[in-house]
C-alpha cells in the first residue's frame, strides 16, 4: 500500500473515531439535558400542611378543619402519591393513585375516624364555599415529612424539606414504564 492510501485511509479512520466520540459526548449531553428538564418538572410539585376556615363565621368551629395540599404546577398528572404529614404531632401517611394539575387538598379526619384523609378535591371548591386556607408555617406540630410520586414519565420522585425534591433509586413505584409503540 502507498504512503498516499495509508494517509487517506489514516484520515478516514480518525474522522471515524472523532464522529464517534462526538456522538457519544452529545448523547451523555442530551441525557443531561433530560435529565436537568425532568427534575424542574418534578420541582413543580410541592405539599404542605394548612387550617382551612370559614370566612362567613370564622369562629365557627365546625368548619374548621386541617388539611394536606398538594400543588402539581407540571403539565401531567402525577401517580402514585404518597405523603408523610405530622398531625397535631402525629405522623399519618396519605396515598392517592392519582393528582391532576392544579392545587389539590385532603382534609385530614382526627383520630377515631372510620377514614384518616378524605379524598382529593380541587382547592378552588374552598374558595367556591368561601372558606380560607392558610399554611402551617411555624406550627411543628402541623407540617410535612415526606411526598412521593411518579411523574407523567415513570420516574419516582421523593421530597424531603432539607433536600429538596429527587429522584428515588430503585424503589418500583407499582407503575410499569409503557414501551414505545414498534414501527416495521
């Protein structure tokens, strides 16, 4: 073989090898990207625990109530929740299999209730009923522990008040990842 075909054929395979490795950088750079998008979408769910109140009768004690809100600003509905919350200094855990986006609450039954949570109605029904809703903020013995969910996607995300929200390792989250359709 020449020195001329050597070269052309050396040429070709660095052009090889460097088309290759800029494949390989730019797929750990779009598998950064997703992954970067993904926790900002999942950062766009957050809980905590509030008193709601009738603002016709505030003093009205038999509307008064305690509730845990879930707020999903994502595009997708989430599934899979699960939250720890302390209630009048108790941990009590709620599950439900699915919250839509928007602001979503549960109002907590004290204990001897057949039921501990009520199930997920949309917060704008309190605004509807003239009732307000005011966070926790202080209080410990009314706050957060935990929430779980899996996003629109199949990844199951834990947020814990010091660390923020992130993705579970190996936890199955009961939801199967559906395959992509097969095109022939």
């Amino acid at each position: 073989m020449s020195n001329e075909a050597l070269a052309t054929w050396g040429g070709v395979l660095v052009t090889l090898v460097i088309s290759i490795w800029s494949l390989v950088v730019a797929k750990r750079a779009q598998r950064a990207a997703d992954d970067d998008r993904n926790a900002r979408e999942a950062a766009r769910v957050s809980a905590w625990v509030a008193a709601v109140w009738s603002q016709r009768d505030p003093d009205d004690i038999s509307e008064k109530s305690n509730v845990l809100v879930i707020r999903n600003a994502s595009d997708a509905a989430i599934h899979d929740i699960e939250a720890s919350a302390e209630m009048n200094g108790k941990t009590t855990t709620f599950t439900a299999n699915i919250c839509p986006p928007g602001e979503s609450y549960a109002r907590w039954n004290p204990p001897g209730s057949k039921f501990t949570w009520q199930l997920l109605a949309s917060c704008a029904e309190l605004t509807r009923t003239d009732h307000g809703i005011n966070p926790y903020s202080r209080n410990t013995k009314w706050q957060l522990r935990t929430l779980k969910f899996t996003d629109a996607l199949g990844t199951r995300w834990e947020y814990v008040p010091a660390r923020g929200v992130v993705p579970v390792p190996n936890e199955a989250s009961g939801r199967r990842k559906v395959p992509a359709p097969v095109t022939r």
